[in-house]
C-alpha cells in the first residue's frame, strides 16, 4: 500500500510541475504581449486544461480502486489477482479478479462472494464521463462467462451479473455528478436507475442487497394490516400509504411534512415496524440534531408495544446515543447528525470511516434543522463552526450513504426540497386543528412600550455607560455621533433593562404562578436571559407576593444539567416559566405550555412556526382549549416579509476579499456561478449588519448602497458581475471590516420606559386591533359569501342538513380567511366586554 501511495504521490508531483510551468508560461506571456489579449488567452486556456487534467491513466486508476476496495474488505490486487494469473474465487473469500472474461471483452474487475459472481466493475481514466461507463458495464454482464468452479445466481432478464459498477478513480464531487464518484446499477429490474455512490459497498452490504426482494416486500406490505398496539390516526395511515406508494415507484428521497405535535415519533414507529417486518429495509439510521430528542426517541422505541406486550425495541432491537456503531442484528440506530458527522468526515483514514451500506434507510427527524437561519448555534452543533458549515456537514454526510432518505418535517421549505424532494404528503397546523388534535391560539396580544416605538437615541455627545462584554467591565464615554436603536436591536446591540422590567410588569398581569399551566419565553441572547429571569421574578413578587425561586428558570445550552432542567419543565410542577434562546424552539414536546412570549424578533419563518409548534399539543389534564402568543417586538409587522430563504453553503472562515479575488480570476462559469450563490448569501446577511460607519465606506467605494449590490449579483451576468466587482477591489475589505465583533462595548441604556399598550391582533396580518372591526369584517364576509359556497349556504338557510363534512368543509374556509373559532371566540368576547364597560361607564 506505501508503495501505491508513492507512485500516486509522484504522478500528482509531475502533474503539478506541470501546471506550474504553464502558470510560468501565462505570466511571461502577460509581461510580453500586454496589448495582445487574444495571445494571453490562450494560454490561460492550455493552462486551464492542463490543470483539468492531473489525468490518471487506467493503471494508475486500478491502482486507486484496489486501495478503495481493499478498505472494504474486499481481498484485491489488479496486479496478481488476476484471470491469466489463474486467481478463481474461494469459499469463506470475498475477491475482487481483475481480468475475468466475457464474450465482449474483459471486464476490469470481477467480484465474488464466495464462489459466486456477484458485480463487475469498469475502469475508466479519471477525465472519462463515469456514469456512461456504466453501458460498458452491463455488456460484460450480460456476455459474463461462468467457467468451472464459479456460480451465478441469475440470470435476470439479459443480465447473467446482479450488479454492475464504473468509476475513474475521482473522489464524488456532486457538481461533477457524472464525472465523478463510483457508478452503480441493479440490473434486476429494468426501472433501477443508475446513481453515483460516494464509496464502494462492504462484501456484506451486497450479499444483503441481493438477498433483498423489492417485490415481494412490497406485496407483503399491501396485504399487511396496519394493527400495532396502539392507535394511529386518519392522517398517519395516510402518510404512511404515501410513503409505501413512494417505495413502490422506487424512489430514493422523500419528504413528509406535518405539524409539530401530530405525533411524528410514533409514526416514525408504525411505518418503521411495517417496513423491517416485511424486510423492505436491513437497518435503519434515525437521525435526530439533539442529544434530548435522541434520548426521546429511543424511549419512545423502547416503550411502545407495537406486537403484543413487545416493545418496538424488543422487536427489532435498537442501539441509542452511546453506541457509536451498530452491532450486525441492530435495526434501528439512534444517533445524532453530529455524532455521524464525526463517523462519517472525522477520520482521515477512509478505512475507518462508515461504510457507504452501513444503513439502507435513513429516517432524518426535523430534517428542516439544518437550515434555520436565524438561531444560535447550540453547543453540540459549534462543533460545526457556523451555520454555513452545518448546512454543508449536514447535507454531506447524508449523501454519504447509500440509503433511502425520508425527511420528517412540521415546516417544508425550499431547501428542505433539495435533499429530500417535494412533499409526499403534507397535514398542515391549520388542518389538524380543524380536526381537533391540536389547539388553536388567540389572535396574538401586542405588548406595546413608550421604547418599543420611539427607539432608543443617544446624541451626539451625550454620555453613556458601555458593557465590554469580554471582561464584564463598563466604562462612561461619550457619544461619538447620534445612536439610534430599534426594537428589534433591543438586548442584543443595546441593554435595555427598563424595556424588559415594563414587559415583564405587563405579562405577570396574564400569568397566574398558582395554575398548572406553562409560560416559554423567548429571548434574544443567553445575556439577556438572564435579565429576564430575574425581572419576571420581580414582577411575580410584586403581584402575587413571594414566589418560588424555582418558578422561573432560565434553559439554554449554557446552563448546568440543560437536558434534566428540560425534562424537568416538561415533566415535573416546576418550573413553571422557562426563558430560553434556542434550546426549547424545536422538537421537545411540553404540553402545558399555553403562553409564548416573544422578547426577540426571528427572521425565519421556520424558525417562527417551529416556536409556535412548542405550544400546540393538547393537554386535557389541565383543560387546555387556546394558547396565547405575547409580541413585545412587533413581530407580526415583519412575518408577511420573511420568506423561505435558500441557504447556499460558504466555506466558514472565507473572506469577501478572498471571494471577489476567485469571482474576478476564474474563467470557468460553472465555477463562478457557484462563488456567485456564495457572494450573495454571504452579503445579504452582511448588509444588515454594517456599521454606519462601514456603510458609508461601501456607498463611497460602490457607488451604491449593499442593497443595490445584492441585487446587482442576482441580476448581472457572472461576466459582467466579476468586471464590476474588479473595477472596486476596496469592497472585499470593507465587507470584511468587523469593528463590533463580539467582545466589542455595547451600550447601557437608562432610558425609562412604561407600557403604552395592550392590544389584540386580529385578522391575517394582526393589523386589527378593534374586535368591533374584526367582527364586522366576518359579517360581510359571509354575506358576500353565502351564495357563493355550498356549506354556507346551507349553515345560514338549512343548520339542519349540515353533515360533519359540511362542517369541517366551513371551518377550512374560513380558517383560509383568518376567521378562525378562536378569533373568534375572543373577539366577541371582548368586544361584549368593552360594550358592558362602556354601559357601566355611562
């Protein structure tokens, strides 16, 4: 092996000098002819093939697949394992023989298992197309000559050979799909569709895939009666026939979407429990983002009787967080995408890394989460560096696998799309709570403050106390120019303690500590958690007397024991309030929750859904009919704004200079086109985030503000795009320019602050305040309307006649309109309210 790996080394060496005499050629040929543009070119073009082609020729090629083949176990050397060497397969063995015949040439490799033949592989140059090898491939399948001593299983329609692989040695690189990777297809079918593997398939991996019988898994999962030992709703049956119809039609990703609280894991149970018994699937990877909702899940799987008195664990066996790797009789394996990121891109050594039919299945929970983005990282997931980071792991890690992908989901985006396809089957927030399984929430309650709307603004001059918050020392300077603050800035560019003490005074008015009922409470930073934490206390004491320090706890990732204090706030009476960043947003399910509290503003509307999902379980032990949402940062003015946004993975720690320098030297467009993906998403998060200093930098270099600029990179051409940026090299450091890093001073702000107004949202946008208006807009609503719908003509004129399917029908439209049960409720309420008040008043 030391000694392929030098002879590698060395063709890469001469490759490489190579190159640099051409790059040496291109400058000499710049310094000469500067006015010769058409000469320079040329060159640039000898080079840029030159470089294309560190071209392996066929040996150097075998000599790569023999070390990728031998790291899965296969016993191979394209040398002395040889047909003419007289190499013939053994039992107890399995072999890769180079050479083996067939009536149309010889196949480059042979695999046995056994004494059977099992695959053969093709062997291209490493700049040859891969994936139309794979025609080359299935020829020597079909022509494969069984001598004496070597056993087929087939044949199979034409094809004597199951499996048929090609490759040129290239390591998988998604963007050059066809030219890269290893080539695989299953000849036994007609329909199997060729598809590029990351790595080559273990002996065991496909002895399994030959024993699998699609077919007849699929006919015993049709005549298969869905009985486990416990209920499963309309909607999960449905989900899990459209994930069996999927199946059938072969397909390898897919995405099924329903709302937080529908009772996703025990789906997870039932399909899982059909598709291992009619053995459609070996083994199972589950894959959730948190340690808590591993943990979760696996006792979900160890205490749901599905046969009997037998649990799905004691049934199909299941490995959790602590077990690295499966055992071989392991189903199930419940891990986390950090814990197999770690297996997968941790190891330098290809050998140790997991083989690419470790699972044939993988069920990915909340597989939206890689691409939040509007969240902190939580600690486990640092270990990714940055969100851009997460996003490339994530989807890398998932490709590495040759495996079925099902994506589970409340909240399906665009990007969400990418991996696992569209939706094949979605039951949406609003459906299941027209069907009673989950709860609906009051119009939201705007907490409005004198601060809220004014902002908060220093002038020029005027004194102030800065945090630094590396060391936690303030210090008292001076104004330097006029600072103004928005709502959305609050507690995270500026400290304001009189705007958390005027909310927290505000919600204890609704939040009775005595109740049984849970509060979550969002909040910009962990910092700023901490002052929450304390001024709810305070308010509590205030209104109600002394209150139990227990009552009120801050849950993020920083804190001691996050895991038990969040079992704790889902399970036990205390605490009874719990302030959090991001740890609680997603996937844990706390029932008793019925008030949310936003002290941030989130730029996602993901990340806005997944938050509310915390509060729509039903939880009859404590009566639960409504939930309340609390808005103390005008939330609901922004989220018509929010869209869906596509993130594009950026390499962490590159610069925008080192991006502009690529987008302006490149020539290839594929490539700048992916720079291009990567500039703008990188500059639209930066734009918001320019200091007015550094603003004003960018508008006196550009030309234009960085708004414009986001759109110019949409726009232009990539040619057009890299002249601009060329004629403007001081935009790169500008961009990078960060003088309010972390660590930097943040304003204190003293300004008084008190509660200017309390008002419900009404309506699709929460622009109506008056339940009057409200209600008045239902009315014309139905009256334009009732003869325009069947069901409401028929509650008006005939309540009588009125099915259950007329009835849920209604509810659907108008629920459409924003005129849901619980708006509704509350606005007659109240405005039945206020005409009592005005009565009495009177």
């Amino acid at each position: 092996e030391a000694e392929e790996k030098t002879a590698l080394r060395k063709l890469l060496d001469e490759a490489e000098a190579k190159q640099a005499a051409l790059v040496q050629e291109l400058q000499a040929a710049q310094a000469a002819t500067p006015t010769a543009p058409a000469a320079v070119a040329m060159v640039l073009t000898a080079a840029q093939s030159a470089a294309a082609a560190i071209d392996l020729d066929e040996a150097a090629t075998r000599s790569i697949i023999d070390r990728q083949l031998r790291d899965r176990g296969w016993d191979v050397d394209s040398q002395s394992i040889t047909y003419q060497s007289g190499a013939r397969p053994a039992k107890g063995k399995a072999m890769a023989i180079a050479e083996w015949p067939t009536d149309d040439g010889r196949a480059d490799y042979a695999l046995f298992i056994d004494t059977t033949c099992i695959a053969v592989i093709e062997a291209k140059r490493k700049r040859k197309n891969v994936s139309a090898a794979i025609d080359q491939a299935e020829r020597y399948a079909k022509g494969f000559k069984a001598i004496q001593g070597v056993e087929l299983d087939g044949p199979w329609g034409d094809y004597r050979i199951p499996f048929v692989f090609s490759t040129n040695g290239r390591e998988y690189l998604k963007q050059i799909e066809t030219e890269s990777g290893i080539w695989f297809r299953d000849t036994r079918k007609s329909t199997n569709r060729r598809r590029a593997l990351v790595d080559w398939p273990t002996p065991d991996g496909l002895r399994g895939q030959l024993a699998m019988d699609r077919e007849t898994a699929q006919a015993a999962l049709k005549s298969m009666p869905m009985d486990f030992g416990f209920d499963l709703r309309p909607y999960q049956r449905k989900a899990i026939e459209k994930v069996e119809e999927a199946l059938a039609d072969d397909r390898r990703q897919m995405l099924v979407a329903m709302a937080t609280g529908t009772g996703k894991t025990k789906l997870a149970i039932a399909m899982l429990s059909r598709l291992l018994e009619s053995k459609r699937f070996r083994r199972v990877c589950f894959v959730v983002d948190r340690n808590i909702l591993g943990v979760q899940t696996a006792n979900e799987f160890n205490t749901t009787k599905v046969f009997g008195v037998r649990t799905f664990a004691d049934v199909f066996g299941v490995k959790g967080l602590g077990d690295v790797d499966p055992d071989a009789e392991t189903k199930v394996h419940v891990c986390t995408i950090q814990a197999l990121a770690r297996r997968v891109l941790g190891s330098d050594d290809p050998a140790n890394t997991p083989s690419v039919d470790q699972y044939d299945l993988i069920l990915v929970d909340e597989c939206h989460r890689g691409y939040l983005l509007d969240r902190e990282l939580s600690d486990t997931e640092l270990e990714f560096r940055d969100q851009a980071d997460y996003i490339s792991k994530y989807r890398r890690v998932l490709e590495h696998f040759d495996a079925v992908k099902i994506g589970l989901t409340a909240t399906p985006a665009l990007h969400t799309v990418d991996i696992f396809g569209e939706p094949i089957y979605k039951y949406s927030y609003r459906e299941a709570v027209i069907d009673g399984y989950l709860i609906d929430h009051e119009p939201p309650i705007r907490i409005e403050t004198a601060l809220s709307l004014a902002g908060i603004k220093w002038e020029k001059g005027e004194k102030l106390d800065l945090l630094n918050t590396t060391d936690g020392t303030i210090v008292t300077a001076f104004a330097p120019d006029e600072l103004n603050y928005e709502v959305e800035q609050f507690n995270k560019r500026v400290i304001t303690e009189q705007f958390n003490k005027a909310v927290a005074q505000a919600l204890v008015q609704y939040i009775d500590p005595s109740l049984p009922d849970k509060t979550l409470i969002f909040a910009a930073s962990d910092a700023h958690a901490d002052m929450v934490v304390e001024q709810v206390k305070q308010a509590l004491e205030d209104t109600y007397g002394s209150v139990d320090d227990g009552d009120v706890r801050k849950i993020t990732g920083s804190v001691d024991k996050a895991r038990s204090l969040t079992l704790s706030f889902r399970n036990d009476p205390q605490p009874k309030i719990a302030v959090t960043v991001d740890l609680l947003t997603t996937g844990v399910d706390v029932p008793k929750i019925t008030n949310l509290v936003f002290l941030r503003r989130v730029n996602s509307r993901i990340l806005y859904e997944q938050m509310l999902g915390r509060a729509t379980r039903r939880c009859d032990e404590i009566g639960k009919e409504v939930f309340r949402i609390f808005d103390a940062v005008d939330l609901y003015s922004t989220l018509e704004d929010l869209t869906d946004m596509k993130p594009v993975g950026v390499e962490p720690k590159i610069t925008f200079a080192k991006l502009l320098e690529e987008l302006v030297s490149v020539t290839d467009d594929r490539h700048r086109e992916a720079i291009r993906a990567q500039i703008e998403t990188k500059l639209k998060r930066r734009a918001k985030l320019l200091s007015e200093q550094g603003r004003q930098m960018y508008e006196q270099a550009a030309g234009e503000p960085p708004e414009s600029t986001v759109k110019r990179v949409s726009d232009s051409s990539v040619g057009d795009l890299a002249a601009w940026f060329k004629d403007r090299p001081k935009l790169g450091p500008i961009l990078d320019w960060r003088p309010d890093r972390p660590g930097d001073p943040i304003p204190i702000s003293e300004h008084p602050d008190e509660i200017v107004a309390i008002t419900h949202g009404y309506g699709k946008d929460g622009t109506l305040t008056r339940p009057e208006d409200y209600l008045d807009s239902f009315t014309a609503w139905v009256r334009d309307n009732v003869n325009k719908v069947a069901a409401l003509s028929i509650v008006v004129q005939r309540p009588r006649d009125m099915t259950r399917e007329d009835l849920r029908q209604i509810r659907t439209i108008l629920d459409s309109q924003s005129f849901t049960e619980a708006a509704l409720h509350r606005a007659w309420e109240q405005a039945k309210s206020e005409d009592i008040a005005a009565s009495i008043i009177g």
